[in-house]
C-alpha cells in the first residue's frame, strides 16, 4: 500500500501548512498507532494507521473551502497567538479547520487566502512557485527614479538579495513628503517589502497587499471575505 509523509497527511487534513506541520511534530504533538513521533521522516498508511494530533484523531477533508480576506490592520495570521491577540481566523466564521496561506504582519492589510486544502498552502508557499503578490506600498520622502531602479534589479537584506521585482511610482506628494508605490514580488520573505524600503532609505508608513496571483480585494471591504471561484484556484495552483 502506498505510503505518505506524517507532514503531508497532517497538511492534508487541514491541520496546518507542511510546514508548520513539521514543526507540529518536532514538538512532540503527533501520533501514529497511540505513539508519540518526533522523526519528520515518518511515513504512514493511510486509512490503515491511526493518526492523533493533540490525542484527537485527525482524518482527511474531502471538501476543500479557499477563501479571500481582506485582512485589516491588527490582526495576526496565526491560528492561536501567545499574547491572544485578535486573529484573521475570528473574521471568517465557518465550521471548516483553516489555515492562513502564507502571511501578513500585523501592521499590513490586504489580501490573504485562507484554506483547509494542505496542498495548496504548500503549492502557493513554496518559492519554485513564484507566485505573483502585488503592494501599495506608502513610504517616507520622496522617491527618486534611481532607488525605483535598486528595488526592480534587486537590493541585499540582512543575508540575501532580493530577487528583481516590478516597482512604478503612483504618487509623491510634495507637501506631506510621502510617496506612494506599487510593489510585485514573488518572493515571502519575513517583512521583505518593508526591509526593501527601509534599505533604500525609506520608511514604511502604510502597506496594504492588493492581489495575489493577480487577484485582488478592490471590491472587498476591509475584515471581509469571499469564496475564490473554481476559475481563481485554478489561475493559482497553474502559476
């Protein structure tokens, strides 16, 4: 009989991304057949071991649910928050396990999928798959066409450099000393947008993602959401 990673099957169920789903194990937190497993390179069989996660029995979701928030200012993207902060999870009220697809720190708004389907989280996370996220972006000062040029041909934060990204200027405003950009990348980095301001020498006073993949939360007010039609987890998952 076939064989699947614990990580997958964990995914599969909805319980978190492959990801988390290691960590999950890591800690001590899963079991096979009533015994604790800590090895990420455990596989089982599927409806024949009996997996636990948190000693409740967790089984595959045959009905998939993806769905689109705008996520406001002030909520985190975890499930459960150690200083029981609001999460994006109270704004979407539905039976299904969820699990944010990637992230937004606290302080930004904007699109931000949320699924059961543990597969595609890893799909759209994984960075083979240069899925496209796009940021209105408002920063300090006024920004020149030469720092425009870094941010498209790449700039180095911390340990790395940034792959090249489409950047175009939306507005300066002379006055207030602001300026205001449109940000595509496709890379996930921790606070990647905002360090490839700060690194052009420019605060981030407001950042707010306005699409994945090209799909956008325009006609979605802040704190709601939408079901993504079959057509947009298509147009996702063939990116």
């Amino acid at each position: 009989m076939e064989q699947i990673r614990l990580q997958k099957y964990l995914a599969d169920c909805g319980i978190a991304s492959r990801r988390k789903a290691e960590e999950l194990i890591l800690q001590g937190k899963v079991k096979v057949n009533g015994q604790i497993i800590t090895e990420l390179g455990t596989k089982i069989i599927q409806n024949q071991d009996k997996i636990e996660f948190e000693n409740k029995e967790v089984k595959p979701q045959n009905d998939y649910v993806y769905i689109l928030l705008n996520k406001p200012i002030g909520y985190v993207t975890t499930a459960k928050d150690q200083f029981n902060r609001d999460s994006v999870l109270d704004l979407v009220k539905t039976n299904k396990r969820l699990v944010p697809v990637g992230r937004l720190d606290m302080y930004t708004s904007g699109a931000l999928i949320l699924t059961n389907d543990g597969e595609f989280v890893y799909q759209v996370t994984h960075p083979k798959h240069e899925i496209d996220k796009t940021y209105t972006v408002t920063i300090k000062g006024m920004v020149q066409k030469e720092e425009v040029e870094q941010l498209r041909k790449g700039v180095k934060i911390e340990d790395y450099i940034t792959k090249p990204a489409k950047v175009k200027i939306l507005k300066t405003d002379e006055e207030k000393g602001k300026s205001r950009l449109e940000i595509t990348i496709h890379e996930g980095k921790n606070r990647q947008v905002r360090k490839m301001c700060e690194t052009i020498g420019h605060k981030v006073l407001a950042l707010h993602r306005s699409k994945i993949a090209g799909i956008g939360v325009k006609n979605l007010p802040l704190g709601k959401w939408r079901y993504l039609t079959e057509d947009e987890v298509k147009t996702i998952k063939n990116n």
